[in-house]
C-alpha cells in the first residue's frame, strides 16, 4: 500500500509571523500524524522559523523550488545545500507556475530533478495541461511529454524517492476541479507511463498526488480513488482548519 502524501504549497504568501502561526495550528493536531506523511512548504524567508517549530514532529519541511546548480555567481538562486543545511526533504519541482511565468522547460526541471535525488532531497515533480489542451483532447500527450521529459534519466530504483503531482493548469486556483473521474484517469495513465519507463515495480510504488483546487469538501472523493496518492494543496493549505482536514480526509 502506498502511504498518501499531503504537501502544502504556500507559494508567495506568509510572513515569518504569520508562517509560524500558521504551523503551531498545523503542529497542534498533525505533530504525531503516522497514518498520512504531512509535508508543508512555506517560502524561503521562513524554512528556518518553520523548520525549528516542526523539530521532533512528524510533519515533514519541503521549499518550493531549488538551483540545479551546487553553488556560484546564480544571483536569486537557492541550493540543495542551503535547503539541506534547513533540514528540509522535499522540493517542488516545475511547478506550473514555475513553468509558465519563469519559463521552466522539461529539460531544465529534469537537470533540478536529478540535482535532488543525488543530493538526497526528494523532488514533489509537478505536470499537467492547461485548459486549451484539456478542449483539445491533448491531455495525455501534453502530460507525457512532461512526464518523460522531466523524469528522463531517473533509475527505478530513484524512483522510490520521487513524488509526482498531477495538477491541472486549468483547476489551480480557480475553484474547479478535475471530477474524481477525471482526475483518477490522467493519474491511471501517469502511471502507465512510470510503468513503460522504469518497469512494473517502480509504477506501483510511485506516489502521484493530485494539485488542481484540492479542499476539505472534495478531498476523501479525490483520495478514494485508487490512483491518487495524496495531494499538493495550494490556497487550503493557507489556513491550519482546512489543510488538517484535508489530512484527515486521507487516513
């Protein structure tokens, strides 16, 4: 059985202050959580106050991107050893957002991929199509080429510390959401793909989270489907009520 996997991305928002608010709610009912890992990206400003009230916890620290180079003259850039160094474990990685307004190709979230995994973080790697492809009836190539193309080069065996998250462009942040049965269907087919790549194994352990307006209200529909492994909450993650039930809704 795959173990369901709810990150919360908190992309550009929360100060310091509000950042630790924020997870002493998230501390006070999921600091022992075993049944689903919790994982919670706040922005960089805030890794370090985040990271120091989540020591002890089951509540795991990820960041939300990440340099795919070790260090030198990247002025803005971060690396895995700044993030390490912050005892985080994961990393969202090509992002939509990430790759339509910085312009993150396949090939350069793949060089990020790889970066993590021999630097032992563990990439949350992000697809899905935008709304135009989805009308057009190029869901599926749209996700594979992304797939294939961000996780080129990656082992079977790399695979078991890879997380993939499905996120439909068009469901992020607009309050619509894939049905469960769309949604279990690109996941199905995400893993079909895993499977063609790295075999068998590496497809039925792979989790693939879903990241398209996720909420406490569609959440135990979305994760009782047999594909969708967790989820990569964007706008509920904002508030210590609604991610802890979206938690919940996994266990």
């Amino acid at each position: 059985m795959r173990k369901k996997i709810i990150a919360g991305n908190w992309k550009m928002n929360k100060t310091v202050a509000e950042a630790l608010a924020l997870v002493d709610g998230l501390k006070a009912e999921l600091a022992s959580c075993m049944d689903v890992e919790v994982v919670v990206c706040p922005p960089f400003t805030a890794l370090k106050s985040v990271g120091d009230v989540l020591a002890g916890t089951q509540i795991k620290l990820g960041c939300q991107n990440m340099s795919s180079e070790d260090d030198g003259a990247y002025t803005g850039e971060i690396s895995h050893a700044m993030l390490r160094d912050l005892s985080v474990k994961y990393v969202i990685l090509g992002h939509s957002e990430r790759r339509e307004y910085y312009k993150e190709t396949d090939f350069w979230v793949n060089k990020k991929v790889k970066k993590a995994l021999e630097k032992n973080l563990r990439p949350i790697v992000c697809v899905g199509e935008k709304l135009a492809d989805r009308e057009s009836g190029n869901t599926e190539k749209v996700v594979e080429e992304q797939i294939r193309g961000s996780l080129a080069g990656i082992t079977a065996e790399q695979f078991e510390n890879v997380v993939v998250a499905y996120e439909p462009v068009w469901a992020i942040g607009t309050g619509k959401t894939a049905t469960s049965e769309q949604a279990q269907e690109v996941h199905a087919f995400i893993r079909s793909i895993i499977r063609d790549m790295v075999g068998e194994k590496a497809a039925k352990g792979l989790r693939i989270q879903y990241g398209g307006s996720m909420k406490a209200s569609n959440a135990k529909e979305l994760l009782s489907q047999p594909d969708i492994d967790g989820g990569l909450i964007g706008g509920a993650a904002l508030e210590a009520r609604s991610f802890v039930d979206i938690v919940k809704a996994g266990i």
